[in-house]
C-alpha cells in the first residue's frame, strides 16, 4: 500500500517540474491538470471523499478548460 | 545565474522546514473540536454526512462569505472582459454529425447526475458545490462539442440570483422565527432518510444552482462569439 | 521504510508547495506565473488535509450502523478545504481575465518588457 503512494507522489512531482520546464503553454497546463488528478487520488486515501470529489470536478476539469480558453485568447508559446 | 538563486534559496527554506517536521506527528490523535463534532453531531443537527453538517450548520456563515466570493470573482470578470475588443479573426470549423449528436445526448445525463449530488449532501459525499460543478461541466461539454448552440446568458444571471436570495432569506427567516442567524428551524426527521437534517437540504439546492449557473457563465463570458 | 511512512505525503505536500515558489520566482510568462499559483493551491490544500488525518481512521460519514465516532477522521480541516478549493478557481478565473486585458493592452505577456514600459 505505502509503494503505490509513493509512487503516486513520484509522478505528482515529476509532472509538477514538468510544467515548470515546458516552453508550449498547452503542454504545461495539461501537467497542471495531471498533478490535480493525483492529488484527487491521494484525497481519497487519506480518507476524505468530498474533497476528492471537489478536486476532481473543479481541479481538474473546470481549471483546465478555463486555462486553455485564456490561452486561446492570448499566446501560445513561451 | 536567476534560475540557480532560485534554488539555493529554496533548498535552504525547505531544510528549515524539514528539520522541524518531528513536531507534527502524523496521523496521531489530536484533541480537538473535530472529536465534539463526531460524537454529537447526528443528535444535533439530523445530517448523516460529517463533513455537510460543519459546512452547513456549525459554520454556516463562513459559506455564506464563500457564496459572496464566488459571486463577487463572477461580477469582477465579466466588468473587466467587457471591455476588451472582440476581434472576429478566429473561426471555429464545425463540428461533424457523430460529435455534435453524442454531445446533445449525454447533457441531460449529466444535469440529471449533478442535481442527484447535490440533492444527496447530507447522505452520501456530495453537496452543493461538487454538484455544482458537474452541472458547469454539462454546459462545457455542449459548449465544445455543438459550438452552434448558445445558452442566453440572462439565464445564468437567474438562476445565480435567485440561489443567493434563497439563502439570505432562510437564514432571515430563522431569525425571526428563533432569535439566532442561520438557525436550523425545520423538523430534523429521522436519521438517513432524504427528508431529514432541517435547513440544509434546502440550503444545498439553493447553492447546487448557484454555483452551476455562476461557473457556467463563468465559461459563457470567456469564450468569443464568433 | 519507517520514514517512508511517516513522511510520504508531507514530502508531496511541501515539495508542491516549492516547486510552485520557484515558478514564481523565476519565469516571466504571466500564464506560467498563474500555473505556478496553482499548484501552490494544490499543495496547500494536501498540507491541511494531512493534518487531520488519523492513523486506521476512517471518513466521518455514519453510512453503516456500526462505525463508532471515535475511529473518525476530523471533519474540520475538509471543511476547510472545500471552501479554499472553490476560493481557488473563483481567483484563477479573475487573474486569467486580467491577464487577456493586460495581453490585449501592451501586445505581450512578458513581464519584463511590461515592468519597463512606464504606462
């Protein structure tokens, strides 16, 4: 059990430094969008469901298509 | 030469905070409010779910304050958009029959999903909010899949009003009827069932439309005509 | 593998919350400014949840007639969290509307050339 929270909190990492590096706007949002879906995993295992579902609905979901929007709006590359 | 103070200033604060970490233990018990909370709160306030019961009746007001937030942040948007020029150089290619088709098939589905939510916060892990939510995500989905079809935004605005004034107005009405703000005044019925827990299965419909209708029209003022 | 279990989602919560810092501090896209305000959200949000977190806890729901209110996890910090998780989106969509109008004023989103151009 403590492996795949470890495991989880490894790619949390890793996609949160991937949206520090990437120069495509796009790309980094969509490494935001993953470090908010793990975060909705590692809610649940701390045993909290409505956060979880709160992340995961608002987190991931709605921050990323309003992210996206803006972008369209404005510029794409670095 | 930025990128490398960076990180030396960041190592240095992040030793300091993990040289301290023996000081919060986790995952040992704590004495605190939260254990009053557990042991008497189905007696008091009628709710099964925990977590709905602090949010709604202990500290109803601090959601109150979160209501006016949301609405405030919604007001703020659409004043600074309005003035930024639209420029109609983009166009948006239509979308093919299989994908405008399957789009307009699953939106009721996924109303019907939020409003079961929503209406469920104090039984299961829910509420307005999350409910909410899912209901802004139908409107999304019709929005990128049938860009064609828009919603008349005066029906946002609405709704949003009226799930505030629902709420202002119970927590009025429990003042005149008992003396306290936010009072839990109706009959709090038998535990597990959906008419039970007073005030706040009402309170969560009230919130379910407002903050759908307000990420909605959120989405509604950031996309451009075209 | 003691430390490992004791410190596992204080290292994930800490270590969004810095890499979150060094975004601010170092790059000058506005939009990659507000992705880095974000993920310090996220990691905030984890920190608080972690702190009332019970060891063999369960969550504070009586969806069984058997589960005793001492075994619960302390419902106070998600209370909390769903509050500031909403607070959250309500600020990201207000600094994403400035961010178009500051785009559609000076041309650019570089926030060294708009420090220097004095109006």
């Amino acid at each position: 059990m403590i492996f795949i929270i470890a495991f989880l909190v490894v790619v949390m990492l890793a996609g949160a430094i991937a949206a520090c590096l990437f120069r495509d706007l796009l790309n980094a949002v969509i490494a935001s969008c993953l470090v908010s879906l793990i975060a909705s995993i590692l809610f649940y295992f701390l045993q909290a469901p409505d956060v979880a579902m709160a992340e995961a609905s608002i987190g991931a979901a709605l921050v990323t298509a309003i992210f996206i929007i803006a972008i369209r709006r404005t510029e794409r590359r670095e | 030469m930025r990128n490398l103070i960076g990180i030396v200033l960041i190592l240095i604060v992040a030793s300091g905070v993990f040289l301290c970490l023996d000081n919060i233990p986790f995952g040992a018990s704590r004495e605190n409010v939260g254990d009053f909370y557990n042991s008497s709160g189905v007696k008091q306030t009628g709710a099964v779910n925990m977590v709905t019961s602090v949010v709604l009746n202990y500290r109803g007001f601090d959601t109150l304050g979160e209501v006016t937030i949301l609405f405030i942040a919604s007001l703020g948007l659409g004043a600074v958009l309005s003035t930024v020029k639209t420029s109609s150089r983009e166009e948006t290619t239509p979308s093919s029959l299989i994908l405008s088709t399957g789009c307009r098939f699953l939106f009721p589905f996924i109303l019907l999903f939020g409003t079961y939510t929503f209406l469920h916060g104090h039984l299961t892990p829910g509420g307005g909010f999350q409910g909410g939510a899912i209901i802004a995500s139908g409107f999304l989905l019709r929005y990128l899949g049938c860009p064609a079809k828009r919603t008349n935004p005066s029906l946002f605005v609405a709704l949003e009003s009226t799930g505030g004034l629902v709420f202002t107005l119970i927590g009025l009405l429990g003042l005149t009827l008992s003396g306290f703000f936010l009072f839990n005044f109706l009959p709090k019925g038998e535990a597990n069932t959906l008419f039970s827990a007073g005030i706040i299965p009402v309170i969560y419909i009230a919130i379910g439309f407002k903050v759908g209708a307000e990420l909605a029209g959120i989405i509604d003022g950031l996309i451009v005509k075209s | 593998m003691n430390f490992l279990n004791s410190y596992i989602f204080y290292i994930g919560a800490f270590g969004l919350i810095f890499i979150g810092i060094y975004i601010l501090l170092t790059r000058k896209n506005l939009i990659k400014m507000i992705i880095g305000l974000s993920i310090i959200d996220t990691g905030v949000n984890l920190l608080l949840i972690c702190m009332g977190f019970l060891k063999k806890g369960t969550a504070p729901i009586f969806s069984r007639p058997g589960i005793k209110p001492e075994n619960m996890v302390d419902p106070t910090p998600q209370a909390l969290v769903l509050t500031a998780i909403v607070i959250g989106v309500a600020v990201l969509a207000m600094a994403l509307s400035l961010a178009i109008r500051l785009y559609q004023h000076y041309g650019t989103l570089d926030m060294r050339k708009i420090k220097e151009q004095k109006w």
